[in-house]
C-alpha cells in the first residue's frame, strides 16, 4: 500500500530475504531456516520502502505448521533518519502491517525484542530501543516485562552434584502440572502472574505445560524432579531443545522447600544433563525482577549475554 512517499507491503518470498535482512539485528541469521520451516510466512514480513531504500521492517514469528502469528519479533527503523521521522515511520508499518496480517477482532501479538545487557547505559543502544517501544507504545502496547537471557558455555566448569537431594524422572504429565501448580504460589515469573489474573492455579499450568512443556521433541527423559533422600519432592528442571538452542526450559523448587538453596543444585541437575550431550552452548531466561533465581544463574556459570523486553496490547 502506498502512503505519501512510502510503499508498505509483504516480502514476495525467500527472494527478498537480502532486502529485508538490510536492517541488522541479531535474528537475521534465523529467517531463512524460519521461512523454510513454516515458523515465518511473506505475508507476516512487513518491509517500508522509499523507492528501493529499505526504512522500516516488522515480522511476526508462529509455530511450525501454525496458521496464526504468536510474537512479534522484528520492528527496525533506519536510526539514521531524524527521531521523529523514525517513530511515525515505524507507526505507520505498525497499523499497517496489523491491519492485514492479523486476524480480524483480536489483541496482536506480544512483542519481544532482544537488546545488549547495558541498553540503559549506552545511548547508542537506549536511543534505538526507546524509539521502537515509543512507536509501539502509540498503537497500543504497553511494557509488560523486562527478562535476563542468560548464557552457560562448555568453558564454564560443569556444576558437581551437591549430595543433598535426589532426582528421578517424571512419571507423567499429570504429576508435572501438579508441581508447576505448586509452584505459581507466590512466583516472582511476570507471565505467571499474568495466567492467574485470568485463570486458575491448575488451568495456568495446564496452559503452560500445554503450550510449551509438551511440544519440546527432545527427550522427556532429560526432565528431572528433585527429592529429599525420603522421596518428598523439592522442585523440578526440564532440560530441553526448542527450535534454536539446549535450554532450562523452566526450573522450580516448591515453596515449602524455598529458602534453603536447593535450587543451585536443581540447576546444577539441569545443566549437567545439557552438558553431558556435548552441547555449545545451554540459554535460560528469568525476569530482572526475579533476583533469587538470576543469582542462581549466575552462581552456576551463565552469564547475562542479552537483555529481552516484551510488550502487550493485553
């Protein structure tokens, strides 16, 4: 669609990744195995053109074989052009993009951007990150939560067992959900908390398990429950592949067993497991807010590598 000066439409196909990859951002090296595998689509890559000069970019990234977008993913401007000009631009592809490339009468997706771990600190990076949360914040989106990704790397030494707890398998889904839903009291997670806004402790979870937990192909074998030498449970790891990296998929100790330190050794768990298949590398995420399990991270060998903000039009 043309506006003023501007051409604003979808990406043509696979042939067009060059054009749209000329705005750079640590992604790019993921669209064309995304394209080839359905997790992206040319008609949710959204490119502003003036003539043949790339201005702007958004795209949203869905599940394998999903036929709705899930996340917003990619929004870039040129940040060589004067700051207003950036942000309207930026709006303009926004409601544009929206309009036609999401189903009719629901909330867009939520967006997430990966930023370095000193955005705040560096107004080359501050500058570029606020414009683009300014340009969404002016259709609708708000700041919902601001997370650590967090990195552990082969050179790093591979946490030795602590002796006090045990770990075992997991039966079966239902004894999972019923952990994670032990586990909601009191979480410091800002989309848990969202779930239980919405929903019960035990529909929450069944959420989560349902549309995370339970599409890893990796094995389930790698999941492990932590016990006290009796057999009473204290938390959980589930170790896992996505689509990109190994990762801890989520971690928890139960609250009647908080406080006592046993999630350095429920991550030291997870991670040996990782470790043990000679990975490159294991990624983990935790909110900035969640101060406990961000030291825990940090005590056990991974380093905060990123930052990830996520907006909501919730």
């Amino acid at each position: 669609m043309e506006q003023n000066d501007l051409t604003m439409r979808p990406i043509t196909g696979r042939e067009e990744l060059d054009l749209f990859c000329q705005l750079p951002y640590v992604l790019n090296e993921e669209l064309a195995d995304d394209l080839a595998a359905g997790r992206r689509r040319p008609e949710w890559m959204w490119v502003a053109l003036r003539g043949d000069r790339l201005l702007a970019r958004a795209a949203w990234w869905g599940r394998q074989g999903g036929d709705v977008p899930l996340i917003l993913d990619v929004l870039d401007v040129e940040d060589s052009a004067p700051g207003p000009d950036r942000v309207d631009i930026g709006v303009r592809l926004l409601r544009a993009a929206t309009a036609t490339a999401l189903p009719n009468g629901s909330p867009p997706p939520d967006y997430s951007r990966f930023v370095p771990p000193d955005w705040r600190e560096n107004a080359g990076t501050r500058q570029p990150v606020e414009d683009r949360m300014t340009a969404l914040e002016r259709v609708g989106a708000r700041l919902f939560v601001e997370r650590l990704r967090l990195e552990w790397r082969p050179e790093s030494p591979v946490p030795e067992p602590g002796g006090r707890l045990a770990f075992r398998g997991v039966h079966d889904a239902e004894e999972l959900v019923a952990l994670m839903a032990l586990v909601l009291d009191g979480t410091l997670d800002a989309h848990g908390r969202d779930d239980l806004t919405r929903m019960s402790v035990h529909e929450a979870a069944v959420k989560q398990y349902d549309e995370e937990l339970a599409r890893y192909t990796s094995p389930r074998d790698w999941w492990r429950i932590a016990t006290l030498p009796d057999g009473e449970p204290v938390g959980f790891v589930i170790p896992a592949r996505n689509d990109y990296n190994p990762i801890i998929a989520y971690i928890a100790v139960l609250p009647a067993h908080r406080g006592n330190g046993y999630i350095d050794d429920i991550l030291g768990e997870g991670t040996r497991v990782l470790a043990e298949q000679g990975v490159p590398r294991i990624r983990a995420a935790t909110d900035l807010g969640n101060v406990p399990m961000a030291n825990a991270f940090r005590r056990a060998g991974y380093s905060n590598f990123e930052r990830e903000i996520n907006m909501t039009w919730r």
